[in-house]
C-alpha cells in the first residue's frame, strides 16, 4: 500500500521536537502557502479543467513518481527535460489512497477517476490508477508548467531567506 502522506507526518513529528519562535512558522507558513496558489493558479489557467480534477490528476501523478523521486538513479535518469517516465516505471495509486490523502469522498474519487479514465487521462492496472504518459494534456510533461514552477521555487527561496531559512536545518 502506498502512503502519499507518510512524508508529512514525519515531518510533523520533527517540527514538533524542535521548538520554533511562533513568528517564524508564521511566516514560514505564508510564504509556502503563497508558493502553492502560484503553482495552482497556474494550473489553473493552463488547463481547461475542473479543478477537482486537476488536483485529482496531479495528486495521481505525485504518487506515480514516487519512487522516481527516492531512487537518486532514478531521478537523475528522469531529470531531463526530454525524458518522460514510461508508464512501466511509475508506481499506481488506489482511489482509497487517494481519497484519504485528498479528504475527499471514495465517490468522489471513483467517479472523477472513470471520467478521467474515460477521456485517456488516467489508465489503470492491477497497483492502481496512473497518468498515462501518452495522454493529450501532457500531464507530468508540460515544459511551461515546470519552467513557472522555477520561477515560483526561487520566489519561495528568496523570500524564506529574508525570513533567516537558508536551508532544512533553519528549521
């Protein structure tokens, strides 16, 4: 079974042995919120989606990179703007999964998902649902997409070093 959210509680579980100034997760908390409405605002206009469905496609697509992301080979075998992860290597993910991770509903989710399935967004085998590598919205290859996201990680960066976070362990 595959845990999309094992990495937050770990990192709840940290935050809570180190004690932090209330000031600092305040404003550590603004600007990472403000990083992700960027990222989804952008999402949003790229894509003529429901945003349910958005956020259903690229929570899928979190979990199918998954073990991309912890394999440094893997990783850097993907890293290219030119390379796509093949759909053999991507991990699936089930509508239960999903559900907790997004407190959404297993409806929802089961529904969402036949619909997405049924317009060639999403594909399922026996681990679970996962983002086609072939389909037509270039979902977990959009070039535009991932060049703002750099530009949306250096405003991050920039203003949580004004903040004094230079790096994980200012945390």
């Amino acid at each position: 079974m595959v845990y999309i959210y094992e990495r937050q509680e770990q990192a709840l579980m940290v935050l809570e042995e180190k004690s932090l100034p209330d000031d600092l997760v305040r404003a550590v908390s603004r600007h990472t919120l403000a990083y992700v409405l960027c990222s989804i605002s952008e999402l949003f206009r790229h894509y003529d989606f429901d945003p349910l469905d958005l956020l259903i496609v690229h929570a899928v697509l979190n979990v199918n990179v998954l073990n991309v992301m912890k394999d440094d080979a893997l990783d850097k075998r993907f890293a290219s703007i030119h390379a796509t992860e093949p759909d053999a290597v991507k991990q699936g993910v089930s509508r239960a999964t999903l559900s907790r991770f997004l407190n959404l509903p297993i409806e929802t989710i089961r529904r969402r998902a036949n619909q997405l399935k049924k317009r060639e967004i999403l594909a399922e085998r026996d681990d679970g649902l996962f983002v086609s590598e072939t389909n037509q919205f270039k979902f977990g290859n959009n070039h535009h997409l991932q060049r703002m996201n750099i530009i949306f990680v250096r405003k991050l960066l920039r203003d949580l070093a004004r903040t004094g976070i230079n790096g994980p362990d200012d945390l």
